[in-house]
C-alpha cells in the first residue's frame, strides 16, 4: 500500500530537514513576504535578559546563522 502525504511548510524547514522532500515552490511574488516580529513583552519577568537575547539576534552573528538556514534579512 503506497500512502502519500503532502502539505506546505516554509522553505527554511524543508531546507533543514532530512524527512521533507521539495517538490514545488510558490513564485515569490504570489504572497507577501512572511515577517517574523520579535519584541521584549512588558509583562516579562526577566526583561534585561530577553532584552539582550533580541540584542543578538539582530547581530551580525545571528544574521549569519539565519541566513545559513534559508531566512534573509528584512527591510
């Protein structure tokens, strides 16, 4: 019995995983581009760390391991 299974995941998934086979794209002019927001919460109960942790993540460092894993920096 043959059972096939199929779904839309974002590419950066696909790209890093092992059990995901690639067989179709959508254009990327057929959707707005995906924003991902970050932001310290006010509610936070550790906001100085939550707040360097989004001080990295807009680093050069960070950008670097993002881009390795198929995200591309925003305007």
């Amino acid at each position: 019995m043959f059972i096939s299974e199929a779904g839309f995941v974002w590419d950066t998934i696909a790209l890093t995983s092992n059990k995901v086979k690639i067989v179709a794209t959508a254009p990327a002019n057929s959707h707005k581009p995906v924003v991902i927001p970050a932001a310290v919460v006010a509610a936070s109960k550790n906001s100085a760390a939550a707040s360097k942790f989004l001080e990295y993540l807009q680093s050069d460092e960070a950008m670097k391991v993002f881009e390795k894993n198929g995200f591309i920096k925003g305007k």
